[in-house]
C-alpha cells in the first residue's frame, strides 16, 4: 500500500511537471497547440532503406521521442514515427543554441519536428544530425517505461492509443489486418464481384442463427434490430440481377465474449449466380493462401500453438466422413433413423441433453463434440444435416444432407458456405420450424422473413454464398490467440462512474464483488439480505477430507462453451507440465476474458465428468449463498503472489 501511495504521488508530480512547462511556453509565444502544419520529407525506415543515397542529403522527419541520452552539450534521442524508430544526434555547437536548450527540457512522449542531416554515428548507428527541433505536440501524461506499466491486456485494449505507441507487434497486426482486406477486395473485384452495402437496421434479424440486440427508431415507434448476417439482403441483390456481389461489414450479435467472439465483428459475405459449393470453396481457399504469400511471402504459419500448412488444395471430406474416421460412428449406414442415431452418439461420448432427438442433430453433435478441435490443417467439411442449415439447398442426392461447408484451422471455424437454397417454397418452409423454435425461447432462431420469400418467388439462380469473418482471418495470419488483438477497440466492461451505483447492485445480486470494486469501492453488499445454506450437521472424518487435493490454479484462459449458456471452459496451470481443463457453469455471474490471468482454487483429483461432450478435469471452488431472494455467487480468488500448483491445507 505504501508503494502504491508513493507511485500515485510520484506521478501526480510528474503530471503537474508537464503543465508547468506547457504553461511556460505558452507563456513564452511558444504555445505547441498553435502549429498547424509540419513538411515531412522522409520517414525513419525511408531513411535507413535509402541510406546509401541519402547520406549527407537534409532532411524533415517527425515523430514521438522515445528516448533520451544527454551527455552535456550532446544529446541522443530515439524518434518514433508510423514506419519505426530512428537516432536523433543534436549538438549544441550545431543548433541555435536557445533550441537546442528548449529541447533538453522536452520529455518522452512529446512530438516533435526534426530537420537535419542522415550519417552514420561512429558506433554505425544510422542517425539524422538536427539542425532545427521543432516541439509540435507536449505529450502531459507519461509514457510507461519500457511498457511495464501497460503488460496488462485489458488496460491495453482500452488505452489502444498508447499500445500502438508503445507495443511494435500491435501496430503490425493492424497493418497485417488493413492488407488482408486490402487484398481481400482486390481479389474480388478481378473476379467481377461487386461490392455493396446493405442496412445494419432492419424491423428483422435474419441470416444467421444469433440473437441481435434491439434499439428503437423515435420517428417511426418501431422496434429495430442490429444485423446478424447480410446474406438476405445480398441474396435479395442476385434476385435483382447482381450477379456477383459482396460486402465487407460490421455484425452485431448479442452475446458472450470470449478469446473468439465480440459482440461487434467485421465479415464478408459474397454470393455468385450459377456457381455451387465448390466455387465457394475455391474462393476462400484462394483469398486466404493468396493473402498469406503475398502479406507473409510464405504458406507456413504458426497459429493456437500449431504449424499450419496453408499450401494450396486444402483438404475436402464430409462430415459424416469426418465423424467416421474420428470416432468409428458409421452415421450414414442408420441414415434417417432418429432414435439409433441417438444412440449412436451417446455410445462415443457425445453428451445429447438439450438437443432435438433427430438424425441430423446427433450426427452434428458427434461432429462439434468430437472432431471439430481435432482438424488442426486446413480442412473443409461439407454435406451439414439440414436441421442445422436452414439457408442452404438439400442435396439432390440426399434430401437428408445439405450443399454446406464450414472451414477449419486448428479448431475454429473459418467460414460458412452454401449452395443457396432458392426454393421459396422450401425456404418458407424452414422459416416456419425457425419461428417456431423462437416461439418456444430459442432466441437465437431465424425469424421468418416474408419478404425474402417474396424475393425468391421471382426467382433466385442456382447460386454460391460465402461468408467468413475478417477477425479470425487476422488472428491466424497475426498469430495471436485473442480477437481482441486484432480489433482496435474491442468490446470492454464499462468503467463508467455514472453507473457505479448500477453495476454494484448487480454485482451483489451476482455475486460478482470484483465488478463493485473496479468502479465503486465504497458500495458494500448489504449482508442483512444474505443467506447461506445450513451447515453440514454429520462430520466428515479428517482422512476422507484429506483425500481432497486442493490446489492453486493459474486461468491460462477461458471461453463460453458453444450451445451452453452457462458453461465456461477454462484452460488452468496447475503446477504441471500438462495444461487442466475444467468446465464451471458461472457464465451467468463472469465473462469469460475477465477471468483470464486470475489466481483460483480447485479440487484436481476429482474423476474426469463429461459435460457437453468435454472431459472437466476437476472443480473450481466458489462461494455459493443467496442475496435478497436471488442465488449469488463469487468463484474463489487468491493473491497472484501466490504459485501455481501450492497445496491448501
């Protein structure tokens, strides 16, 4: 606590240090607010690249000083601008000498303007020696040294604008990211696509199986959702004759945030007449081993811990092939029977409670359970149940199976494509099971859109449909794990102090007093309103007790469970060399990436329980009591000081 006072007040020093010298220049008609305009005439990475030709040549950079050497009457510094960092090497026998003094006084993090010449220091360091430094900018808040001070991920999601500053491998996953859609674009308009723009408000949500979030329009009193798809509009386009067309957009979808998912995320959807599935698959393999040559200039790629082969002519099975060769379930010899396939599922571990007893539903459940996170090369899987597809055109082969392909790289699926149905009689058809599903809770159901059947009554061509997300594509060619890595200002927890009073009520009623905390300290739960369970009457004898391995655990990471609404998995050390997973339905009291980096405790010798086809390898322990009528709950948090795998006693 000491150190803590001591840091805050070291820094409301240097925050008043940096106005005070504001205040001086502007005193002095030097007030660096006031310029409007600096002639850049080179960048720091231009200059090295060219050095050879521009050595002893004048030129005007400008930047953020990262750093600064003096040594008396010389000075160094390093200068930061879009493309990197280059030395800055000011004597004062060389510069106006009342410059070269207001510049000793500048402090990291301010910008400046550099005119000078390039040359080599006698150490070899490629260098400009400044003639003219011109403050444009006085930077009045600290930078953290050496990044210590912004290694926590969440801060640096929501301070995104010194993470650029501070963190080189930030700003090259944006620019990683800018080039994909770049050459995304590209790609499509030389195929003859051409790109549109559909609403992001519409009186329906449809496209996608999601739950939306819902605003309100004043003029019209009418109820509006955020899209969840494009693909009924654009289809509605290839109706109107567009035969090839695509948009690149922002989803909203209201749901739960994990390593994966943000409830606002960018995709492409593209839909071609007179093309099927194999066009789609063709198109998507193209974009991403074309974007990863040429961005990355190769076709290997580590991504979730596993070398990734990107080589053209990715691998193509169904899923039901897939599922065989996986788990031996042989689903297409019991093609059509609902209770065998069932059966079928439950006999290789795949856990069916909650899901509709149909052929079609066990063979995707085998599927998601069981070989989804094994297909670690890049792999299409094709010919999906239709239960599963509601937008997409049975197989004339098989009126069981649809014309369907999601693609996977280690895990996680990368796109989602069709041969689109275009049977309007069909399609209202599976519009109706969609609503009724809806009608009966499933919020995240199709709605039915009559209009877009109206649409098809004109005519849809046989026709292609693609839709993929642009986040995870930059995940896997940046190499990171987390989505919100690759989108500049992710989805985060308000820190609003408006809403202290709000979100510590809710906190209470959860029992998530973290949250109370972070915005509201002096909110206490009122403990008159809770109540906990008896305690145990019979004893438990001290060596049954002992037998119970309690031990520390690190959350190396932690995502909501697909199709559950209350699990959360967590990846944990334990003190091993193996990395635990443990499943815990707390996704009602925490989101996922809040829980990330925390110092929990679980009980490791518990026997491997499947839950929802995943073996949970343990308990987490949390506190369980009832507030105000409610049932709350804290998972239990430790010190961090305190070691992975340390034994409770």
């Amino acid at each position: 606590m000491a150190q803590q006072n001591q840091n805050q007040q070291d820094l409301r020093e240097i925050l008043q240090i940096r106005r005070d010298k504001l205040a001086a220049l502007q005193e002095a008609g030097r007030n660096p607010f006031e310029i409007t305009r600096y002639d850049v005439t080179h960048h720091a990475q231009e200059v090295k690249d060219q050095f050879d030709q521009l050595e002893g040549q004048t030129v005007s950079l400008a930047g953020r000083l990262m750093s600064k050497r003096g040594m008396g009457k010389v000075s160094f510094c390093d200068l930061k601008d879009k493309s990197g960092r280059i030395q800055i090497y000011a004597r004062k026998d060389e510069m106006d000498e009342d410059a070269y003094d207001r510049f000793r006084k500048y402090d990291i993090g301010d910008i400046v303007g550099v005119k000078g010449d390039v040359f080599r220091t006698q150490k070899g360091e490629m260098s400009i020696r400044a003639h003219e430094i011109t403050l444009l900018s006085k930077s009045l808040q600290p930078l953290p040294e050496k990044f210590h001070g912004l290694t926590d991920k969440e801060l640096r999601y929501r301070q995104r604008y010194v993470d650029l500053i501070m963190n080189p491998e930030s700003q090259r996953n944006f620019e990683i990211r800018s080039k994909f859609v770049a050459y995304l674009r590209r790609y499509l308009d030389n195929m003859g696509f051409m790109e549109v723009e559909t609403p992001v408000l519409s009186p329906i949500a449809g496209g996608a199986n999601a739950r939306p979030f819902i605003t309100h329009h004043n003029a019209q009193d009418i109820d509006m959702y955020m899209r969840i798809a494009t693909e009924l509009h654009l289809k509605r386009l290839i109706v109107g004759g567009l035969e090839r067309v695509y948009e690149v957009g922002r989803i909203f979808r209201n749901e739960g945030m994990d390593t994966k998912h943000n409830p606002e995320f960018t995709t492409c959807e593209l839909y071609q007449a007179y093309t099927n599935l194999d066009g789609m698959m063709d198109i998507l393999e193209g974009i991403l081993t074309g974007a990863a040559k040429e961005i990355l200039g190769t076709y290997h790629i580590q991504w979730l811990g596993h070398d990734v082969d990107l080589t053209p002519s990715w691998k193509r099975i169904t899923m039901a092939d897939a599922v065989q060769n996986v788990t031996g379930a042989d689903f297409m010899a019991i093609e059509g029977d609902d209770d065998a396939a069932v059966e079928l599922a439950k006999s290789v571990g795949v856990d069916m409670e909650g899901v509709a007893r149909t052929w079609g539903n066990a063979l995707y459940e085998a599927f998601d359970q069981k070989v989804e996170e094994t297909l670690i090369q890049p792999t299409f899987i094709t010919m999906y149940p239709v239960e599963v597809s509601p937008l997409a055109k049975r197989s004339p082969e098989d009126p069981h199976l649809t014309e369907r392909y999601e693609m996977f790289v280690c895990g996680c699926e990368m796109g989602n494509a069709f041969s689109e149905l275009n049977d309007p009689i069909d399609q209202y058809q599976r519009f109706k099971a969609q609503a009724e599903k809806r009608a009966h809770g499933d919020e995240e159901a199709d709605m039915m859109d009559e209009d877009f059947v109206l649409a098809l009554e004109y005519g849809m061509p046989p026709t292609g449909g693609l839709g993929f997300g642009i986040d995870r594509c930059a995940m896997m060619l940046c190499g990171t794990d987390s989505i919100r890595d690759v989108i500049l200002f992710p989805t985060m927890k308000t820190l609003d102090p408006k809403k202290a009073e709000n979100k510590a009520e809710k906190a209470a009623v959860n029992g998530s007093a973290e949250d109370a905390t972070v915005s509201a300290p002096s909110v206490q739960i009122d403990l008159s309103k809770v109540k906990i369970e008896p305690l145990f009457a019979d004893d438990v004898d001290f060596e049954t007790f002992s037998k119970s391995d309690f031990r520390v655990v690190k959350i190396e990471a932690c995502e909501a469970v697909p199709k559950s609404k209350k699990l959360l998995k967590f990846t944990l050390n334990d003190g091993t060399d193996r990395k635990r997973t443990i499943l815990s339905g707390i996704h009602e009291y925490y989101e996922p990436e809040e829980l990330v980096g925390k110092t929990c405790v679980a009980i490791t010798n518990l026997p491997p329980r499947k839950m929802m086809g995943i073996d949970s390898e343990g308990m987490l322990i949390s506190a369980v009591y009832e507030y105000d009528g409610r049932e709350g709950l804290n998972l239990l948090m430790l010190d961090d000081s305190i070691p992975a795998g340390a034994k409770l006693y």
